[in-house]
C-alpha cells in the first residue's frame, strides 16, 4: 500500500505547489495491490483521500482488506494506527534501491494510472476523479478476462437507477447554488451586475435569476417600470438580449435516418 499525489490547480492557486506531503495543488490518492506469491499481481483498489495523515489512511485500509491480511508499506506512522493487520514495513530511507524496485506494483499502478490520466484529462478537475479511479481499477482488475468484464458492466448496468449527464458531472442545481461564485465569475460583467441588482431587489437566489435572466427582466419592466429604469443596465455582451444570436432552425428536408434495407433487424440482433 502506498499513496501518491496528482496534480491539480485551479486559476486563482500559486504556480509552485508546497514541498513534501503539502497538499497545495495536489489531490491525494491511495492505493492498494494485492501481491499473488512471490511475483505476481492480483487485484487493486484505489481512492481520494484528504492527506496522508491517520484519519485519511485508516478508513482506506480497513475498507479495502481484510482482518489478519499482511500489509506492506513505507515507514509512515499512520500505518501504525490501522487495527487488526500485520505490518511489514519498509523504511525506503536506509535503501540504496529506489522505491519503485522496493515496492514494485504498486508503483506500476501509479505510474500507469498517471500516464492513462493525460490522455483523459483527469487531473484537469475534481469532480470527475472518483469515476476515473473506479473506472481505472474496473479495467486493471479485469484486464486479462474481457468477457467477464463485460459481462460484469452489464449486470452493474441493469442493477443502477439511470443516470443523468449532470449526475455524472456534478451540474446540478444543488451544486450550482454552492459555486454560483465561480459561475459567475466566468460570466460577461455586464451580466453579473444585472443577475447581482435582480437578485438583491427581489430576495431570490442568484441561481434562479441566472437560469431565467429574460424572465426577471421582463418582470421587474412590467411590475416596477421607474426601478428598471434607475438601474440603467448594459445589455452589451449579454448572450439572452443580443438579438443576432437568435434564429429559426431549418428543419430537415428528408428522414434524418437512413431506411432500413431488408434484414437488417435481423443482423442487428444478432449482434
């Protein structure tokens, strides 16, 4: 078992992060590889945790292993805190090998999951990260049985409530009341003021103004003409009263989908 750190910041974080365990513009993650003899390589599993301190640590190990189980790690002392397992330590210090060779797979699971992670752009945010590791530990804990696999993400499938692309990021309308700071900031100015000034006069959330910012406008013109008219908004660089923006959409001349040729439902059921 081991822990390693991804890097991460966000616009407003310094460019340098803190030295050591700091967890300035890092995330934390945890991992564990179960060994299978003297050389092979079984199961992994993986995930976020706050820092390397025993709060963080424990939970982890007493979640992903048994009782009794024969833990390997470093000399950190939150390890020492875990109850019920055997721990072999290995102080990486007093070594002349470097730790990858000490602590060979676990390492190879980092490494692979670091390198998977460029491609896939995962140390861009946090909010997809839990779904990444479970994805990854899905692919590495079943990569020698592909049938299995697919077998087995089609069970999860059938077992799971179906999910939302907002579910998936975190878009919701919960999460959005909870950064409407961040939301608006990537707004025009102009429109912040309106959504700022909206907001204040009739004691609404500024979410709510944000979601239906023509509606709030048109309401405040019909139920009090003189405030419209003392804030003296900027409708300049507002994307819902630029009226270039708006158009009728051509509707499609023939069928958007080919026609099905004779036994094609066949063929497709065989599949």
């Amino acid at each position: 078992m081991d822990e390693s750190a991804i890097p991460y910041r966000r616009k407003e974080d310094a460019l340098e992060r803190g030295g050591g365990s700091s967890t300035a513009n890092q995330i934390w993650i945890a991992g564990a590889v179960e060994t299978v003899g003297n050389h092979g390589v079984g199961r992994i599993r993986l995930a976020r945790i706050a820092g390397r301190a025993a709060q963080s640590i424990v939970p982890f190990v007493v979640a992903n292993t048994l009782p009794g189980a024969a833990l390997q790690t470093d000399s950190l002392a939150s390890y020492d805190k875990v109850p019920g397992r055997r721990l072999r330590r290995g102080n990486l210090s007093n070594r002349t090998m470097p730790a990858r060779i000490v602590f060979k797979w676990i390492h190879v699971v980092f490494a692979n999951l670091k390198r998977w992670a460029l491609a896939h752009s995962m140390a861009s945010g946090k909010k997809q990260l839990d779904a990444y590791l479970g994805e990854f530990a899905f692919r590495w804990n079943r990569r020698r049985h592909f049938h299995s696999a697919m077998d087995t993400m089609l069970g999860i499938g059938q077992r799971l409530e179906p999910v939302t692309y907002r579910g998936i990021v975190g878009d919701t309308t919960q999460w959005k009341k909870e950064h409407i700071g961040e939301i608006l900031k990537m707004c025009h100015p102009n429109k912040r003021i309106i959504v700022e000034d909206l907001a204040s006069y009739y004691r609404v959330h500024r979410m709510k103004v944000l979601e239906e910012l023509t509606w709030w406008v048109g309401r405040l013109k019909e139920e009090d003409p003189d405030a419209n008219g003392g804030f003296q908004w900027d409708f300049d660089g507002v994307r819902e009263f630029d009226e270039r923006r708006h158009c009728t959409r051509r509707k499609a001349e023939g069928p958007v989908l080919a026609l099905r040729r004779p036994g094609e439902e066949r063929l497709t059921g065989r599949r």
